[in-house]
C-alpha cells in the first residue's frame, strides 16, 4: 500500500466516524482527500470496499502483534493469551474503530454484515485454538463454546461500561478478569461434558473463518517484486527481505527462523514509504507459518 492511497483510507475513517458511513458519500472522500474519481476506484472498487480495507488493514497489524508477542514464548501461559487478547482491544480503541463496527452491524447491507461476521468468527476461531494451547486437548471438543463465552464476557463488558461512564476502561484489567473466570469455567465445561453450540453451527463457522494463506509462489513472487524496488544499496532492510526471499524459496523453510526475521523484517521498514506493504508482506509470512506447520 503507498502512502496516497493510506492517505485516503485516513481520510475516509474520519469522514465514516465523524459523519456516519452512509451520510458520508464518496464526492465528500474525493473533496477532504484532494484527489479524483479515477483515483478512489484504482484503490477501491465501492465505498464498501474502502470501509472493509480499514477494517482488514487493522486485523492485519494485531495479527502481527499477536504472533511477534509468542515468539520464543509458552503458548500454554493464560497471561500470554491475555496479553494477545489484548492487543486486539488495544487497536480498537487506538484506531476509534467500534463505530465503525457498530454501523455495520446495524446496516441494511449484506455485504459489509457478511464481512464483519467473518472477521468476528475468525477472533473466535483464533481464541478457541488459543484456548487449546493453554488448556490442552481435552478442552478442543468444547473449545469454541469457551470460546463464545470469553468473547462474549469482554464484548459485552465493553458495552456495559461504555453506556454507564465515560471513564476510560483498563482493558488489560478487563481480560485478566474475565481470564481468571475462565479458569474455573473451563475445567468446569470438560467435567460436565457440556456442550451448547451444534455442530452444524461449528461447521459454518469454521467456514466463515477460513482464512487461506497466499500460496507459497505468489508469497515469493511477491516479496521479489518488493525486493526490486529496494534501493541497490546493501542495508538491513535489504538483507532481512532477501533472507525471507531465500528461506521461502528453499525446499524446506526453516519456520523458527521465518518467525524471528520477519519481525525484523517488519520493525526495518517503520516510519518508510515502504511500511505498509512491509507490513502486508509480513502477515501473509505469519499466515503461511501458521498454516504450514
């Protein structure tokens, strides 16, 4: 992504949170963006389709926060799932996001409910397996109910303080509170044998929460196209993207290494025009790992 166009989607946040998605039409993205028709449809096919790339643009970075946060640590400890819980909360918060999802739950259009409704259904997917981790196997035949559970105690926590005060919540309080109940809820479910969702239900939620990685060619393909438009000059930037390059292209990718350098990859480029697209790249590397190993 270059700048002009995270210019835009800067531009049309403010607009979507401070006039109402449907009040604000594209003209209104066009005039505060300083740029033409033509240009708003090289980036997005629809207003929906801007909308849905702030969105993804957000789950793309904790999806990255989340995954560096684990490097060389214990998936099994409760607080490190709470710390990336919490990461997700964070950047709601940071990028004033919850309006934007609360105009699209109440919207009339299916297409942006159907987006949403995926993006909810893979935070759950994500929990009940991070759940797993830290419970161990006994717990995946009820993983998706802990699951619901957790999700739902912080969302509507959230709601409940955010009607009653405007104090700002400590949201990192919040799921070590609900972590804690979980504790107890947990083992509780599995002595019980208690399950609530159905498996027709499990089965249209892993659907919709499918999230393919990009196919090990195109991620290379990729990278190499980044790589072209590096400057010539040796730097870390340069170096930690041909590592990548190579150890993707090797018949048998060292995944512990990907995982430590494509953080570096990522912190190299910070504060660069290449930043987002650095930042693009390295979600569809965590993707890869996540999926292959």
């Amino acid at each position: 992504m270059n700048d002009r166009k995270k210019h835009v989607l800067l531009i049309a946040k403010q607009l979507f949170i401070d006039k109402g998605f449907h009040a604000t039409s594209i003209q209104d993205i066009l005039d505060a963006a300083q740029i033409s028709k033509g240009t708003f449809y090289n980036y997005f096919s629809s207003k929906n389709e801007c909308l849905m790339a702030i969105l993804r643009d957000a789950y793309c970075i904790s999806y990255l926060r989340r995954n560096e946060l684990a490097i060389g640590k214990d998936l099994a400890d409760p607080a490190l799932l709470s710390e990336q819980i919490e990461i997700r909360l964070t950047m709601n918060r940071e990028q004033n996001l919850l309006p934007l999802f609360e105009t699209i739950v109440h919207s009339p259009d299916d297409e942006l409910r159907q987006f949403v409704k995926q993006m909810h259904f893979r935070e759950l997917a994500w929990i009940a397996k991070r759940l797993v981790d830290v419970y161990g196997e006994k717990v995946k035949p009820y993983a998706y109910d802990c699951a619901s559970l957790l999700f739902g105690f912080i969302q509507h926590a959230l709601n409940i303080w955010k009607s009653s005060t405007t104090e700002r919540i400590d949201t990192m309080k919040l799921v070590e509170f609900v972590m804690q109940r979980m504790e107890v809820l947990v083992p509780d479910i599995v002595k019980r044998d208690a399950h609530f969702l159905s498996q027709n239900l499990l089965e249209d939620i892993l659907t919709a929460a499918e999230f393919y990685p990009m196919p090990r060619e195109v991620l290379i393909e990729n990278l190499q196209k980044f790589i072209d438009n590096l400057p010539k000059e040796e730097s870390q930037q340069t170096l930690y993207s041909q590592f990548l390059l190579d150890e993707l292209s090797s018949n048998n990718p060292r995944f512990y290494l990907l995982e430590s350098v494509v953080r570096s990859f990522r912190q190299a480029f910070e504060g660069s025009e290449l930043q987002l697209q650095a930042i693009e790249l390295s979600a569809a590397i965590w993707l890869f790992i996540n999926k292959s190993q």
